[in-house]
C-alpha cells in the first residue's frame, strides 16, 4: 500500500538565467511501513522534494499524494489540517518547546488539533522511544538524545500516514545518533509506522529498507535491503 507518491514532480526557483531546477520530474513513492532514506550530495534537492511532499511547498508540474490526497489540489486551510493530522515532522533542531514537559510536547500536536491519543498507543510509543521515566522533565534536564527521541515520539503519537524526518541524526553526536537511527527502525518495524528521512549520515542505509539517491534534482540510484558497504 503506497503513503505518499510523488509523480513526475518537477520544482525550480526563480526566472530566467538565474531558474534552478531543484527537481526534475521525479517519480517515487513510499510504502506503508517502510524506512526510506533519501540521500545525495548538497544542492540535488533532498530538501525540496521533502517539503513539496509534505505540502511545505508548491510544485511547478506534477502531482503530490499523501493516500488517496492529491495535495496540490488542496487549500491552505486543508494543507495546514493535513500537516497536523496525517503528517509527522522530525526536525534537526528538535523544536520542543522549552516551558512544556516532555508528555506535553509529545500531546501538543494532537491536543492543537482537539484529539487526544488511546492510552494504549500513547504507552506503546512512549515504550518504543523509551522514555516512560522521563515524562515529566523538561527538555532542557534532556540529552540532545533524548529530546530528539521526544520529537519522535511526538511525531509518531498521532499515527500520522508518513512521518518526514529533516537530518534527524545532524544534531548529535555518534552515540545519540545511532539511538535515534535504531528507534526509528524499530517504531518502523513494531508500531508499523512509515518513515521518510533526509540525511547526510553514512550510517543510515544500514538502518533504512530502502535508500533513495538524488543527483542535480534527478533520482540516480535506489537501493532495498542497503548495506553501510554501498554508500561508501
Ligand atoms: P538539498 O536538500 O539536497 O541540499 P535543496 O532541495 O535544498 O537540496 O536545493 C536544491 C536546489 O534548489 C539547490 O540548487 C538550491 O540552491 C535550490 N533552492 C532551494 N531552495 C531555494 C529557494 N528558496 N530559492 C532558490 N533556490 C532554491
Ligand atoms: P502553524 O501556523 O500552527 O505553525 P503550519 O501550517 O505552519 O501551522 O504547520 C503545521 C505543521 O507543519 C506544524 O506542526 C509543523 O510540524 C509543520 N511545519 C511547519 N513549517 C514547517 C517547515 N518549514 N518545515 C517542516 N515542517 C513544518
């Protein structure tokens, strides 16, 4: 079952001699349940294809589908509801919210859009990312780790249709990263979550099922079942 397709999506910035194509009539879709990192140089529009998929961002031709949405069809309105109830963001930074304890930026997606998570869910995702004892502290009494692994868990608590991971390991050091590279396989594998990450980490495509290589806007190569080996 696909999540998310892109299909013959072509992006470019700004006229005339200065236009870039960021994307160049790109095909590809993502499957429920699958770790897909999307890798390639600076510049070969790994970011732009993201946001475009995420409904950050408009296309200049082609076609977006998160399930059954075509979301280039949709309003700003329908656009911001998607965003907050199908979509997870995983982001470099984080983004908590400093004054909210750990269970309150995880809840505050869901509670912005009026819904609250089954405790059963909740309690299993809070289980994955393994953070059940430190539900009441306040990201800054956090590791850059375990913050990260509350974005996951806020991320996952909706049990949106994809989650979009932005360089989620590009804000830590090795230890943490590899943490946070091994819950999302495992939030993948065990709560049957759909992950689509960005990255520069070498150490993603032995975690990922799936790598997707992108060159001057245009997808080069795809790898299923990477090993570390074939991206060095
Ligand atoms: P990556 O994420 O792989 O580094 P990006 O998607 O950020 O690549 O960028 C792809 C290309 O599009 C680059 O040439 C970049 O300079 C250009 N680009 C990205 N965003 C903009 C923008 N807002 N305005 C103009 N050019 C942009
Ligand atoms: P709001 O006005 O409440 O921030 P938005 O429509 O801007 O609503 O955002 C909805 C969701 O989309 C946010 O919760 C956030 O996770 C995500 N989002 C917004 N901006 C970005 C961005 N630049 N990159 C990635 N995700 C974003």
């Amino acid at each position: 079952q696909t999540v998310a397709r892109a299909v013959g999506v072509t992006k470019l910035y700004g006229k005339g001699e200065a236009q870039v194509a960021a994307l160049r009539s790109v095909d590809v879709e993502f499957a429920a349940g699958e770790f897909t990192a999307i890798m390639g140089p600076s510049g070969s529009g790994k970011s732009t294809l993201m946001h475009t998929m995420a409904g950050l961002d408009t296309l200049t031709e082609g076609e977006v589908f998160i399930g059954d949405a075509r979301v280039s069809d949709m309003s700003d309105k329908e656009l911001t509801l998607l965003r907050r109830t199908r979509i997870g963001f995983i982001f470099q930074q984080f983004n908590l919210l400093p004054t909210l304890t750990a269970q309150e930026n995880i809840l505050l997606p869901l509670s912005i859009a009026g819904r609250k998570p089954s405790k059963d869910w909740f309690d299993r995702v809070v289980g994955t990312v393994g953070l059940a004892e430190r539900l009441g502290h306040r990201p800054t009494e956090l590791s850059g780790g375990q913050q990260q692994r509350v974005a996951c868990a806020r991320a996952l608590v909706s049990q949106p249709e994809v989650i979009f991971a932005d360089e989620p390991t590009g804000n830590l050091d090795s230890v943490s990263g590899t943490e946070v590279l091994e819950f999302l396989r495992d939030s993948v594998r065990s709560l049957g979550q759909t992950v689509v990450m960005v990255t520069h980490d070498p150490r993603a495509a032995s975690y990922a099922d799936r790598v997707v290589f992108l060159a001057d806007g245009r997808i080069v190569t795809e790898l299923s079942e990477p090993t570390a080996d074939a991206v060095i």
